[in-house]
C-alpha cells in the first residue's frame, strides 16, 4: 500500500492536534516535503476536518517567565 505525503503528513497532524507545540512542529515538515498543489490540499482539509489546535497559555509564555497556576 502506497502512501502519499500528503496522506502521512494528513494523519500525523490528526494524531498531534492534542499539542500546539507538536502540531506546529510536523506542520512546518509537511510544508518542506508537499508541493504547492498539495499543501493547498492540505490547508483546505485542515480547515474543514477543524483539526488546528488551540494554543494554550503556556505555550506562548517565555520560559524565563514564571507561571501562575493561581
């Protein structure tokens, strides 16, 4: 069985929406290896399947920053 890139990168992105952080990280792969036909592919589903995760507040803290959890 044959799979595209753009079928891979479409179920690694499922599977890491639980994490900004991850999401961000294969999304940036995906976007070296797709070509431009694919990478609209790719957005058009992301924006239909709603799989783009919501960053949380600690991901766009500093890590010199400290954290509130009051």
């Amino acid at each position: 069985m044959n799979t595209s890139y753009l079928d891979y990168y479409k179920l690694i992105l499922e599977k890491v929406s639980f994490d900004h952080h991850l999401f961000t990280k294969e999304l940036e792969k995906a976007n070296q290896v797709l070509t431009l036909e694919e990478k609209s592919k790719l957005r058009k589903w992301l924006l239909e399947k709603r799989v783009i995760p919501r960053p949380t507040y600690r991901a766009h803290q500093k890590l010199e920053e400290p954290v509130n959890l009051s």
